[in-house]
C-alpha cells in the first residue's frame, strides 16, 4: 500500500491539492503529537492565558510610562525649553498638562477615579503622607487630577531604585521626583512646594496586604523635617488600591530577597477596574511643642484614621468592583 506521503510526492495516487496541503500541515504541526500531549498542551496554554490576564494591565501600564517619557523627549526639541534649565519650570506646563489629562481619561474610565478633600491642601507648602498601594498608580492619578485642578505641582520622594530604572530620567524630573533627603525636602517646601512621601515605601508595596496595614517601621525623617520647615502634615489615602492590585502571597523568600537587595523582585498582578477615590485627610498643624516620635505617631492615626473611615477590612475585590455602580459614596 502506498503512503499518503508517497501518493502526495509521487502522484500514484489521485489526491486533491486540498488533501495534500491537509498532510502537509498536519506535519508542520505536529497534529499527532499534540493529540499525544494534548493535556499537557491544555495546561500550558491556560496558564499563558492566566499570566497574560495577571500581568497585561500592570504592563500596559509600564508601557504607558515610557510612552510618556518619549513625549516629553519630543517636547523638550523645541526652542523654548531649549532655553531653560529647570525641569519645573513653567515652560514644561505645557507638557504637563497633556500628560496629566491622558492619565486622568485613563483614571476615569479604567478606576472610576474620584479625589475628595482637595481643600484639606494649603495654599503654601506642606507634607502629604500616604499610604503605599502595590503599584502607586493611584497617586500618578492624584497628581494629574491635582495639576489640572489647581495647576499645581507636588514633588514626589521616591526609593532610590526608581532612578535606577533606565529611561525615565526626563519624565521624574519634569514631574518633580526626587530621593528625598533633608536638604532637597526642606529646599521644596522653602519655596513653597507640596512634597509628597509614604513612609512605608517599597516594603509597605511589597508587604501589605488587604488588611491595609502600615508597615513605616522606624521611619521618622518626614516628621523631623515638617518641624524644622514649620508646615503642616496632610495624610492621605486612596479606597480599593489593594484590591486593584496585588502581591502573591507567599512573601518569607521575597521579603529576604529585599531586606539583602533594597531592590523590589516581587511582580504585582492584577489590574480589576475597581472604584479608587482619594481621600485627603484634615492637615495636622505645625506645633512647636511637639516631639519628632508624637508627630509620627499623630501621623499614623491620622492616616488610619482615613482607611478604617473609608475602607472595608479585609479589602474585598468584589465590592470594589461593585464600588463602580454605587452613586452614593461615603462621607467625606
């Protein structure tokens, strides 16, 4: 008997083009082995699409930050900024705004988003202390709500990592992110900036959970330096960002890994259109009469004050979803 294989080659056989184009893509695709492997192939093809639906909004997100930073690239060609040194200068509102108005379509339709409290922040300078999401794309959103609001810029203290990451040079300096020692802190708020910190950090990123527990540890220079500026201390919290986006929960080798590198090895997933409203907080005034230690610990409750207000413990995805439809928002 002859083969398909010979029939197709040799055309003993009549066979249609059609019959002989099947074999051939039978071949090229293994069809027999994956009839074999058919489970195993099953199982791989689920998970990719599980990693794919885990991870896509956290890296569409990314995307979008470096799309960013690649417009700003092509703005600053122009002669006017060409003329300038300074990153904050007003020549770049331009930019900005363009910036902040995609950030806040995106806040609006993927998140619902809502900031509430805005008259808590002073005219002048001041500390805004928040709590730290697993991705901080909430405060990306507070802050492009606030510049098209108020016009307003709020410098950013971040982990020293951040300016690590290659790239994003232009977009941190623009939109005013700085690592934060005592010296830029207490320059900003001299010349009347709002500078921004989360206490928690990378650690409160990485570790937390829904139970939205503050993780400062021993973190008290955000006090000390709102002191020694003589400004108030705004706490500020954002409802759901636990539940947008997460951490996997197995954490004993990943906290090893971060405590040795100061480097976050943890992937966040997620990316659920649940509802995000910022909430900002009353400002906690200046005191001459209060210690470093009495600030922080104000501070804290003040920022936990905020959550146990607006947030139901343990973070529940499925109301946060259902958060959406809800018209009627807790008080402020």
């Amino acid at each position: 008997m002859i083969g398909r294989k010979e029939s197709c080659a040799s055309g003993q056989l009549p066979m249609t083009y059609l019959n002989c184009l099947a074999y051939v893509l039978e071949e090229w695709t293994a069809v027999e082995y994956l009839k074999k492997y058919f489970f195993h192939v099953v199982i791989i093809s689920v998970t990719i699409s599980a990693m794919l639906i885990f991870f896509i909004v956290p890296l569409t997100i990314l995307f979008f930050i470096y799309l960013t930073n690649v417009l700003l690239l092509i703005y600053q060609r122009s002669d006017e900024v060409k003329a300038t040194k300074d990153p904050l200068s007003e020549v770049w509102d331009s930019a900005r705004k363009t910036v902040a108005s995609f950030w806040d379509i995106y806040a609006r339709i993927w998140h619902g988003y809502e900031l509430h409290g805005v008259e808590n922040l002073p005219e002048g300078p001041g500390i805004l202390v928040y709590y730290h999401g697993a991705i901080p794309i909430d405060y990306l959103y507070f802050l492009s709500r606030l510049f098209l609001w108020k016009k307003r810029l709020c410098l950013s203290v971040a982990d020293h990592f951040v300016f690590r990451l290659p790239g994003l040079k232009l977009l941190l300096e623009v939109t005013g992110v700085m690592p934060g020692t005592r010296e830029e802190c207490l320059s900003a708020l001299k010349n009347g900036h709002l500078v921004s910190i989360s206490p928690g950090g990378v650690r409160e990123a990485l570790f937390s959970d829904e139970s939205y527990q503050l993780m400062w540890g021993n973190r008290k220079g955000f006090a000390q330096v709102a002191l020694d500026a003589k400004v108030p201390i705004i706490p500020m919290y954002t409802q759901n960002v636990r539940e947008g986006y997460r951490m996997f929960k197995e954490r004993r080798f990943f906290r090893k890994l971060y405590e040795s590198t100061r480097l976050p090895f943890t992937p966040p997933y997620g990316g659920l259109p649940v509802k995000f409203r910022t909430y900002i907080g009353e400002p906690i005034p200046y005191d001459p009469n209060i210690t470093t230690d009495e600030l922080v610990e104000k501070t804290k409750s003040a920022v936990q004050a905020l959550i146990k207000k607006h947030q139901t413990i343990p973070g529940s995805i499925w109301k946060a979803l259902m958060d959406r439809f809800d018209r009627h928002r807790k008080s402020d």
